[in-house]
C-alpha cells in the first residue's frame, strides 16, 4: 500500500509540473504573437527560450502519459528516479 500511495504522490506531483509547463508555454505562445518578445530577447535567443520551453512541455506530458499507461506496479518502478 505505501507504494501505491507513493506512486500516485509521482504522478500528482507530475501533473502539476505538466500543468506549469502548459502555461509556460501559453505565456510565451502569446509573447510571440503579440510580438513583445522583441522587448526582451533577440531573435535567436527567443528561438532557443521556446524551444526549452516546447520541449519541457512534451517532457512532462509524456511522464504523464506514461504514468497512466503502465499498471500499478511497473508504474511504480518506472516513475523512480534512475540511481
């Protein structure tokens, strides 16, 4: 049971990163289209901010998925971090 509850800790604390993430990526999605990211960063800087900020997103997003796919007890096993 103490595996279980900690597996699904993992996956909450997943999603909230996940959810961040999106909203990082909403905020600077809107930065581009109203152009005010000629404010404060270059052209090639902003380039590299978005794509961390796009690549995070599909990172999380793809723990999350992940942690919903596997069954209680691989899933437990997979969300661990690497030692």
């Amino acid at each position: 049971m103490p595996a279980e509850q900690g597996g699904d800790r993992l996956r909450v604390i997943a999603s909230h990163w996940h959810a961040l993430a999106e909203r990082r990526l909403a905020y600077f999605t809107e930065l581009y289209r109203s152009g005010r990211w000629q404010r404060y960063y270059s052209r090639e800087h902003f380039a590299l901010r978005m794509l961390d900020v796009i690549r995070a997103e599909r990172q999380w997003r793809d723990i999350v998925e992940r942690g919903r796919s596997l069954s209680p007890e691989k899933r437990d096993n997979d969300l661990r971090p690497a030692a």
